[in-house]
C-alpha cells in the first residue's frame, strides 16, 4: 500500500490535467463555431463577392470595349474561343467585335452569383447573371477560380464552346 501513495498524486494529476485539455479544445472549437456563424460559417460569402467584382470588371471591360482589360479576365481557353468566332490575331484585337455582338453592351448590369464547384468538388464556380437591358432573358457569365486564386471566365455571354 505504501507504494501506492506516492504514485497517487500523479495519477490525479495526470487526471485533472488530461480532462482540463479536452475542455480547452472544447472552449476552442466553440469559440471557432461562433466565430464563423458571425461570416456564414465558410468561404461562400467571399467567393461570392470575389467573383461578382471580376464579373464586375469584365462588364465594365465590356462597355469601354476595352480588349487588354477584357481578355485579363478570360481563361486561355475561352480567348482562344472568341477569336475563332470573331476573328482577329489575338483576344484582345477579336474583343471589340465580340462586345459590340451583345445586346447594348453599355447598359450591361451584373445580377446574382449561383456559386458552385466542378465535377470533383475542388474548383469553385460562380455562374453570374449579366442582364442586358431590352432583353428579356439575362445571359450568363461563367466564373472559375483559377491556382492564382483569380476569377476568370470560361463561359462568355453570346458565344457557344460548341461540342457535344
């Protein structure tokens, strides 16, 4: 018995200190709980804003006809794209011809932001609404999160990818 009265102390002690962690962890976890429910609990709402204002930038590209500026916020695909349906030697020279296709371009407006992922799950997606004033039916314009964690569009109002 006299062996294990030395040894009780530590036990106790090892105890209280082995409950006292996971109450901290506990507190923490709580506290990160809360401090997301006051941002929407994620990254959404960023995303969100981040890509309304390249979509933004992209309307406004647009309505000055401003190829250089336009192109900057397309993916390489999609440039390549629109100067297989308007010509040109690069994006930026096949640009004006594409921005002056839509309908009152300078009256464009961007609308709401449907976020979304591709097929994996990995690449954020923003598919924007770009509202054109006399038409009925709004265009999309849509948004990916590229590795630079720059919005690009890959799929431009008024042209068709093609394909099946």
């Amino acid at each position: 018995m006299r062996r294990l009265l030395p040894a009780l102390p530590l036990a106790l002690l090892l105890a209280v200190t082995a409950c006292s962690g996971g109450e901290e962890r506990e507190e923490a976890a709580g506290q990160a709980e809360e401090a997301d429910a006051g941002t929407g609990g994620d990254a959404a709402p960023d995303a969100e804003a981040d890509a309304l204002r390249a979509a933004g930038g992209f309307v406004a590209s647009l309505q000055a006809v401003d190829g250089e500026a336009g192109c900057a916020l397309i993916d390489p695909a999609a440039r390549n794209v629109l100067v297989e349906a308007y010509g040109g030697a690069d994006c930026a020279e096949a640009f004006p011809a594409y921005a002056e296709s839509l309908p009152d371009a300078e009256g464009a407006e961007v609308g709401e932001a449907v976020m979304g992922t591709d097929l994996d799950g990995d690449i954020p997606i923003a598919t924007v609404t770009l509202v054109f004033p006399g038409e009925d039916d709004p265009e999309s314009l849509e948004m990916r999160r590229d590795s630079d964690d720059q919005w690009l569009a890959t799929r431009l109002p008024g042209i068709s990818l093609g394909g099946a």
